[in-house]
DNA sequence: CTTGAAACTTATACTAGGTCAAAAATTGTC
DNA sequence: GACAATTTTTGACCTAGTATAAGTTTCAAG
C-alpha cells in the first residue's frame, strides 16, 4: 500500500519546511529564495513548489487548524448556546491551551517579527483571513450564507485580528506575556460585545 | 514653470491607465501584461512603473480617495457629534451622490466582475482595506493609536466591505440597482450599530 | 538661439516566484 | 526480475518588478 512511499513524501515535506523556516528566522522571509530553500534541503525548485503551492505556504501552514478550530468549537456547541458564546469558549479553550493562535509570548513574538517584516506573508494572513471569514460564515448560517452571516463571521475574525496585533504590541513594549494577555483578552470581550449586538 | 512638462506628464498617465483599463475589461486583469499596457500605451514598461508601483494599481487607483473621504467627513463633524454618525453621514452622502464607493450598478458590477476573477486585484484591495482601517484609526484616535480605535476602525471598514459586497451579489442576482441599494443600506446599518455598541 | 542642467524615457539586463513538459529515478505489484 | 505507477528532477519558460546607464525632451539663462 505504498508505507515506504508515503512516509519518504512525509520526510521530504517535512525537511523542506524545517530547513525553510530555520532560514526565515534566520534571514528574513524576503531575503530567502526559493531556490536557497530548495538547495538546502536538497530537492529541486519545482519539488518545493509540489509541496507547498506558494513560498508563503513554507511559513504558514497552519490555515487547515483554523477551519478545524471554528468547526469543532461550533459544531460542539450545547444546543441552544449562541454561536458568540461558543466561539468565546474557544478563545478561552486555545489561551489556556497555550495554543500560539491566543497567546502571546517570546516565540509567538518571534515569528510575528518574520512576518511583520514581509509585506506578502501579510498579504498571506489576509488572506487566510478570509477565506477564515467564508468558513466561519458557513458555519454560522448553513448552506446560505447571506450577508448578516458574513459580517458575523467578519467580526470574530477583525476581533481576533486585532486583538492578536495588539497583543504582540503590548508585548513588544512591556516584556510581560501577561500585560499581552490582558490586552488580548480584553478586545475580545470588547468586539464579542459589539457582535452580539448584531442581532 | 514647467507647464507644459507638467501636462504632458498628466497625459502619458492618463493614457497609460485608460488603455490599461480597457485592457483588463477586454481580456480580465491577469491576462494582460505590462508589456501589453506598455506596447499599447506606446511607452516603455520602466515607464509604466514609473507612474504606477504595482501592476494592481493600474486598476485601483482611487485610494488615495479614501483617506480623504474619511478625513474630511470626521474633520468636518459637528462638535460633539460621534464619530459614527459623522460616518454614517459620509454613507448617505456618497450614496446619493451615487459615488461608486457607495452605489452599485451596471458600471460598478463590471468594475467587480474583473476585480472577482483575479487574486492579485482582490489581494491589493485587502491591502488598501488595511490601510484604510490604520488611516481611520489615526482619526479616530489621534496621535495615540490604541487597540480599541483599531477595532472600531476594523468594523467601519469591515461593515463597508461587507455591505458592498452583498451589494454586489444582490444586483447579479436580482439586476435591480435598487433592491442592491436597500441590501447596501441595510447592512451598513447593522455594522454601524453593532460599531455603537463598542464603547 | 544656443547651451547646459534637470527631468523623463528608453533599452537592456537581471532577479525571483511560479509553471510546464518530458525525462529519469524510485517504489509497488505481479 | 519486469512492468506499471508515482515522485522527482531537469531545464526551459513566463511575468512582475528593479537597476543602470544612455538617450531624449523641456526648461531657463545667457
């Protein structure tokens, strides 16, 4: 059944995005090329571009998390809980968790600074935004979505957004996780409040 | 000083960007290169990026335009008044001033059709989205940005996107400029509420 | 009207992301 | 071990965007 196969494409995936990461910490998401990348793991160009559909990708690969993350906390929800509520306990499930997507600290801020210094990873994160906005509105309203959906579902995700930025900010100015913290979970509250007055 | 320098620069613009944009109605956004806008502008490419920083920009060039709808419509509010009324006002102005910012018909759903079948023209617009949320946070806030003004700012822009959107899918649905109007105006309505519950 | 400086445009060449087709290598199955 | 399927590679190609240096046009001053 193709073992050996398998786990060689798992090792070569893998080696790509380790060796590309290591280098945009290293360098700069911009001052690696893909053929740096492709060199130092030693495939060719087009294998690089096999796995991973853009040079974005090398660094940003958790996308799928997000669909996963909104239909799990949503689809678990007790019924008659409110979409808003469900999605608060998500946010307070990652941040307990630690998870990097709701807490912000030294290594968070790390791979924040790759980012911040690279226009098209931001345009990347724009996008997932997105397509995070499409997701969570199909979820909030089932197979028609219209637009009351969508700017409920653009509401969690500008909240999160923002709140995240935020809290690298306050970070990055006070050395504290835990000032991060508060400031990241207080504009949660702040936008959740604002979008449960949507309806 | 200078005049005639002047205005032949204003005309090669000019021309460059008409024939760009008939270009891209005629044959989508991706399907032509510079090269074509270059050849059929009959200048060099250097010189079409010399007016024009990015390809993206050859199609979208009313940002600047943003910033100096927001800033006059909140330099110019009644003391006292709130910021979002003042920009409710805006809406309504540039609604029946039928502003394509604000106004969806015919022309405008054109406009979009070769905006929705590019990536890159949708990318540059999340961009331009993004500033203008910075932008607006500075006037909502003055000189000290702070995460709640960008939250507020976020759901303004977001609120517009949004609506215009609807707006849009309203009109290829149903072809009546005016049921696109009252789903535009509706929206924005519902955003600018929920923007009134933040504070 | 000439001349020299400044601004604009050009040709040219280059970098880098991304794609494509076909050859070559590797693995799975008979 | 031979044949089929899949992965990887090679190498060529396209396009956006930039740098450089040379050519052209406009301007202002003599």
């Amino acid at each position: 059944m193709g073992e050996l196969r398998e786990s060689k494409k798992r090792e070569t995936r893998q080696r790509i995005s380790d060796v590309a990461t290591a280098l945009f910490f290293e360098r700069g998401f911009d001052a690696v090329t893909i053929d740096d990348v492709a060199a130092a793991a030693k495939v060719s160009k087009p294998t690089v571009f096999n796995y991973f559909a853009r040079k974005e990708d090398l660094f940003l690969d958790r996308q799928d998390d997000v669909r996963v993350l909104l239909r799990e906390a949503l689809g678990g929800k007790a019924k008659g809980e409110a979409p808003v509520d469900a999605l608060r306990r998500l946010v307070d499930r990652l941040h307990h968790e630690k998870h990097p997507f709701a807490r912000i600290d030294g290594e968070t801020v790390g791979w924040w600074r790759v980012v911040a210094a690279s226009p098209s990873l931001q345009a990347r994160l724009r996008e997932i935004g997105d397509e995070a906005v499409e997701a969570l509105a199909g979820e909030l309203a089932g197979p028609k979505v219209d637009g009351a959906a969508r700017l409920a579902a653009g509401m969690f995700v500008l909240t999160w957004r923002t709140a995240y930025g935020e809290a690298i900010r306050v970070f990055e100015r006070t050395a504290s996780a835990k000032k991060a913290s508060t400031a990241f979970l207080a504009l949660i509250d702040r936008g959740f409040a604002a979008a449960r007055a949507l309806d």
